[in-house]
C-alpha cells in the first residue's frame, strides 16, 4: 500500500491523505481527510488522530489511531479503531474481500507505527 500525506509528511487537522492499493496492474487510489488530531504537545499520554473517509472511497467511514503510555505498567498501547460500511457498489458485492483487505490494510499501517 502507497500513502501520500497533503500537505505532508506531517499528519495535521484537515490534511488529505490519498491510499493507494496496487493489485498487479491494477490501482485503487482514493482518499481521507484527517478531522482531528490530539496529544502534539507538552507532556503526551494520548496521542493520535481521525480521518473520514473521501467521496469515491470504496469505504465510507471514520478511523482512529491511538497511542497511549501507561507509565504505571511501564507499557505502550497503539490501537487502530475502524467503523466503515461499503462505500461503492463493487464493495457492497465483495463484502468478504474487502473487509480482508481492510484487516491487511490495517495491519500495513500498524507496522509503519513501529517503525
């Protein structure tokens, strides 16, 4: 998966980031708008940040990514939370498929968190 931040590379309020999905020769290319951002500054125990999902978008929904430290357990939670239902016809036929790349897309984006 390709990702392109505008204006990036920093994720801010109102920054669109366009996905792209490459299946062989063929692309999926479709965008989010970053609606929230929170925890940039000063002493961070909860950061992260909120897209809504672009007209065009094979999904239409709202994703969260979530970084929490619990300074007690001396530990890091990153967490992903995603509400979407299909969001063009060629997903609502493909509902199986599509949550799987979903779940692979999701999983794509954790492993950049990590470095």
């Amino acid at each position: 998966m390709y990702t392109a931040i505008s204006p990036g590379p920093v994720v801010t309020a109102g920054a669109t980031i366009v996905q792209r999905v490459q299946f062989g020769l063929c692309a999926i290319e479709s965008g989010v708008r970053v609606v929230d951002v929170w925890g940039a500054d000063g002493p961070v125990t909860d950061a992260g940040f909120r897209y809504l999902t672009l007209a065009g978008h094979p999904e239409c929904g709202v994703e969260t990514f979530r970084v929490q430290l619990d300074a007690e357990a001396a530990s890091i939670v990153l967490s992903v939370e995603a509400w979407s239902r299909p969001g063009h016809t060629l997903t609502w036929l493909g509902v199986p498929v599509a949550r799987l790349i979903q779940i692979s897309l999701t999983h794509a984006a954790l492993r950049q968190f990590s470095g």
